[in-house]
C-alpha cells in the first residue's frame, strides 16, 4: 500500500484523458464569464448580480466561496492531525451560524438594501467604523484571495510538476477573464458549477479509500494504530479542563471557535452575505445560508474522513517536509484514482481554488468600489462610471492576490494563518454587529471603538498566549514555543476580543448620544422600516421554503450527527 | 457605455442565462465519457481503485445528474418578471 514511501514525492499520473476533461472544465468557466457579461449592464448587475438570482443558486454559491483551498486542503490536513475532533469546525462552527444568518440577521441585511456588510455599519453606526470596517474588510480579503491563489500553486506544482510562478500566473489569469467579464454572477454561477464537480471528485476519493482500509470499522482499526490513537474518533475526547485535545478544551471550541470565530465568520463576512445579497427576495435571501447549510454538515465526510484515511494509506505523512498533511487529499487521488476520475477530481480542486480566490476577489471590489472610492473618494459620479471602476479594482486586486500568494508561503499550515487573520479582525466584527442589531440605544461612536478594542485584545491574547503555562500541553511553558496549542490561543483570544468589544461598546454608549430614530429604520430590531412592505401582503412561501422550517431541519441534522460521533 | 452615462441605467438582470443548461450539458458529457471509460476499462485501472470500476460508477452519477438539471430545465423553464418600465 505504501507506494510513496520509496520515492518520497508526489507527481500525478495524468493523461491525455485528464488534460481532456480539465480543458472541457476551463473552456466552460471562461464561457460562464462571456455570458454573465451580457447580462451587466448597471454596476449592481456587477457587484450583486442584479439582485436577481433563484435561492438555490445563491445558496450552493454561499458555502462554494467558502469551499476553496483552507476547505479541502486544511480540513482534510486537520483531520489527519486532530481526528475527527475537527468536525468541531462545521457542527458547532458553521451550521449554526448560517442558521443564525439566514433566521435573524438576514432581514436586516436584506431589507435594509444595503449593497454591502460594511454599509450596514456605516448606516448603524457612523463613517469611522465604516472606513476601519472596509479597509480592514478589503485588506484581509485580497489576503485570503492570495493564500488561495497560493495553495492552488504547490498544487499544480506537486501534482503537475508546474513551476510555482505559472501555476499562480495562469490561474490567477482565468479568475480574472471571468470575474472582470462577468462580475458577480460569472463568480456565482462558477461557484455552483464548481460545488457539484468538487462533490463528484471527492466522493470517489472517500469510496475507495474507505473500501480499500476495510470500511469504516478497518479504518478505525487502522487509525487506532497510529499515533492519533483510538481516540481521534470520539469529537470530546480530551476537551476537559485541563485539556489534551489538540484544539484545546471545550470553552474555546464552544464559545471561541463556536460563537464568536464562526458566528463573525459566517455571518459578518461579505464574501458569504453578499451571496445572499444577490438573491431575488427576501425569501431567498433568507434561505440562501439556511440551503448551504445542509450541505456544509455533509462536507466533513469529503476532507476530514479522506484526512484519516491518508493517514492510514501514507504512513509517513505529516512526518517529513516531502509529505506535509496539506498533501492528504492529492495523496489518495494519486494512489486510488485512475485516468478520466483522476481528471474530475482535479477540475474538482483547481475550480474550488479558483472559487475561492474569485469569491474574495468579487467581495473586494465590491467593497473597495462602493464603500471607499464611492463614498470618500469619488462621489456622485455615473452609475457606469463605478462600473468601470469596479472592473479596473478587479485587476488590481488580482494583481495584489499574486503578490500576496507569495507572502503566505511563510506559514506552514495554511489554516492556522487564516485563523489568525480571522481572529483579530473578525471576532470584534460579531459583538460589534450583534448589539448594535438588537439594542437601539448604541451609540454611533461606540461602533468604532468596540471594533479597535477587540481587534487589539484578539492581538494582546496572541502574544500573551505564548506565555501562559496552560496554553502548552500538560501545563508546562515550552521555551522554544513549538508546542503551544495555537488554536487553542486563537478561539481564546477570539473570546477575549469579543468580550473587550462588548463592554467599550457598553461603555462608550453610555457616555454618548444615541442615533435618531428614524435614521435606524429597518436597520435595528424593533424599529421597522416605515416604507417596507406589510409582511401580511406578501406571498406566503410553502412549508419546505419556510426559513424556520429550513433552518431547524439543519440543526436538527447536526445535532443527531454530533450525537452519533459524540 | 453611453447608454449607461445618459441617465437612469436599467439592469441587465433579465439577461442573465439559465445556468441549469450549463450544469446539466457538463455532467452528461462527462458521465458518457466516465462511463465509456468504466465500461473499456483495464484490469490495472480496477486494481487502482481497490477493485472498484469507479469511473463507470462515477460516470453513471454524474450521467444522472446532468440528465436530471437537463429535465428540471427542461420541465420548468426560467421566467422573468416582466421589467416594470414595459
């Protein structure tokens, strides 16, 4: 079984069939772009699809510009390290925010038409929240743009033998022809054609694999050998106080990774809300979380358990430089795939890159158009005028993201980088969003300072974490630091950048005015807004298109299966 | 883009073509080929995959989901709302 350990890399064998299907694949997402394009004639057309798109459509596209590189590469990494603990990540994580999402927040997002999340806090709060909101907002994104950009690259480099710089040169090119063609809607409809293809090459992945270690029970078997031990198949194990798990105890998973990583995550996020924003009504806009959500409590069958099975498969991986676990999913196409599956499964994962980058590249000029240039720079022009400008950001932006992609190549899990990111920015971003929702008396000031608080604290804990005893394994400071619990430090300092949030917010509310009334309609609870439709007039949706319905059904599905693995 | 400068704009929205089409066409392309594949395959091709013809299984899959958005487009075609300024 142990093919790889004789020559210690990894290099596809790919043939004229593969090279076949992937060209098929690319000819059509350059083709989504060409057609996306007539239908641009505006620049919301451009950055929100028109307001337009069918719930099913909005709704694979939310959990796609989700499902890049960090998705498929990291979670399958994670799974081989931490076990299946990592479903943490999806059944705590981001199933209950999407529902969160699409049962409460929604409305306000959607009713209140605002064409972006950080325009949300420009009308809730005030200019300097808006402003630290987007550049933050924008800077993060053409970040992450790159460090997809990146992983896309050592894959093509691995699997193809393609230099680093083409692969990021050629691939980056793609995303550009059909975003800057097609905006938002060339990246949307790209996103669900590239869910599907991601599912049809990963469910062979996980087919096989699981047949060949002797099914589930062999794999446990086989799993309970290794170093991850026995354990790695129960979700809790090790999460008491003091922990042994490796992510750490069940305060930071529950509340650090839970509510505020992933609630921030999932529900402030632009890339994710503005799939929502282009849907064609409020009912769709709603469901458009709630419909990703089933699909996401699936997801961790397709990258963490393929995870566990590499680890069984290639036993030295994770275990030298050759053999990274980022290299899990590619590993077992290498070993179990042959020609023509082989093609599909990396049309799979050279879309999901692309995916990711687009959905990151497509929130940043958005943001960077309407919320900087338009409101501070260059206001009151043409609509078509910030159409043009949206295309040129594009570019630019492109450009950045393979600047960036070589910037990320100094971290080697690609995962704990972007949690970090996340983590400082983000987590501020839930408290911030959450109590200036639902209490009407927050102060416009109070936005901003809440934001820079919880930033710094998310900041402080990072460093302050390398020094305290309990963030190491058994209690123990270790000098050299490499055995630190990262993500451990990450969901803590998450917590703490919340709590820094909410209590300046609190603070400062207090001291200061509280916005007019009327300048919050539609934007806070229990303010509605006075020229909204009456809900009673509109159509009633039918009982399997009710949010509620929807999105209990998920919650119910996650919490059975958390059960199951407990 | 002169059109765009001279007052109002008016979205292109409605324009925007069926993706089902696309899906659909995709996946029964690829599961005839896939299928195709499966059926010639080689006895090393199936001592690849643990003794399982995953191409044909695969083919058959992705055949009956490009088959089924081809029908769902088919049986119920994308509606606009008719613009209101006509």
């Amino acid at each position: 079984m142990d093919v790889l350990a004789a020559s210690d890399t990894l290099r596809l064998d790919v043939k004229a069939l593969d090279y076949g299907i992937l060209a098929v694949y690319f000819a059509l997402v350059i083709t989504i772009g060409l057609l996306a394009k007539r239908a641009i004639a505006t620049s919301e057309d451009f950055f929100l699809s028109g307001r337009a798109l069918p719930a099913w459509v909005t709704g694979l596209a939310f959990i796609s510009a989700n499902l890049g590189a960090i998705e498929i590469l990291g979670m399958a990494a994670n799974g081989a390290q931490y076990g299946m603990s990592t479903v943490h990540f999806y059944w705590i994580g981001a199933v209950p925010a999407m529902v969160f999402l699409g049962l409460v927040m929604m409305p306000f997002y959607y009713g209140s038409k605002v064409r972006s999340v950080p325009e949300y806090l420009r009308r809730r709060y005030n200019r300097p929240t808006h402003l630290y909101n987007a550049l933050t907002f924008a800077t993060s994104s053409v970040l992450i743009a790159g460090v997809n950009l990146y992983a896309l690259g050592i894959v093509l480099e691995a699997t193809l033998g393609w230099p680093l710089w083409l692969s990021v040169v050629v691939s980056a090119f793609f995303v550009l022809v059909y975003i800057t063609l097609g905006g938002l809607s060339g990246a949307i409809y790209n996103e669900v054609l590239q869910f599907f293809i991601i599912v049809a090459g990963l469910i062979p992945i996980l087919v096989v694999g699981l047949h060949s270690v002797g099914g589930w029970s062999g794999l446990q078997a086989a799993v309970a050998k290794t170093d991850l031990g026995a354990d790695s198949f129960n979700t809790w194990q090790g999460t008491g106080i003091p922990w042994t798990n490796a992510l750490g105890d069940w305060v930071g998973i529950v509340f650090g990774l839970g509510f505020v990583l992933s609630f921030g995550y999932w529900t402030t996020n632009f890339a994710e809300v503005q799939r929502a924003l282009s849907a064609k009504d409020m009912s769709a806009a709603q469901r458009t979380p709630l419909i990703g959500a089933y699909p996401k409590i699936f997801i961790p069958f397709l990258t963490i358990i393929p995870g566990l099975i590499a680890l069984v498969v290639v036993p030295r991986l994770g275990k030298s430089d050759a053999l990274p676990y980022n290299d899990a999913i590619p590993l077992l196409m290498d070993q179990f795939l042959p020609s023509g599956a082989l093609g599909v499964a990396m049309a799979g994962l050279l879309a999901a890159f692309m995916a990711g980058m687009a959905a990151n590249v497509s929130s940043f000029n958005t943001v960077f158009t309407y919320d900087i240039w338009q409101t501070y720079v260059r206001p009151g022009r043409p609509d078509g005028y910030y159409l043009r400008v949206g295309r040129v950001v594009t570019v630019a932006g492109v450009l950045v993201g393979i600047l960036t992609a070589f910037i990320a190549s100094g971290y080697s899990n690609i995962m704990i980088y972007i949690q970090l990111l996340f983590s400082f920015f983000n987590a501020p971003l839930f408290a911030t969003f959450i109590i200036g929702m639902f209490w009407k008396r927050v102060s416009p000031m109070s936005g901003i300072a809440g934001l820079a608080a919880g930033t710094a604290g998310a900041a402080i804990m990072h460093f302050w974490a390398y020094h305290l005893p309990y963030f190491y394994p058994g209690g123990v400071i270790d000098p050299t630091h490499a055995t630190m619990n990262e993500q451990m430090a990450n969901f803590y300092g998450a917590i703490l950048a919340f709590l820094l949030d909410a209590v300046v917010t609190v603070v400062v509310t207090l001291m200061g005015e509280p916005k007019p009334e009327a300048e919050l309609a539609g934007l806070v609870w229990g303010i509605p807004d006075p020229s909204a439709p009456d809900p009673s007039t509109l159509p009633k949706p039918l009982w399997w298109q009710s949010p509620k319905v929807l999105g209990f059904g998920a919650l119910g599905i996650t919490a059975v299966l958390s059960l199951v693995f407990l | 883009m002169s059109k765009e400068q001279s007052g109002e704009p008016v979205s292109g929205a409605s324009k925007l073509f069926d993706l089902r089409v696309l899906i659909g066409g995709l996946f029964t392309l690829y599961g005839v080929i896939l299928t195709v594949v499966g059926l010639l395959a080689s006895e090393a091709m199936r001592t690849k995959a643990a003794g399982i013809n995953i191409n044909l299984w695969m083919g058959l899959g992705m055949l009956l989901l490009g088959v089924f958005f081809l029908l769902w487009w088919r049986l119920r075609p994308l509606r606009h709302d008719p613009p209101p300024s006509d």
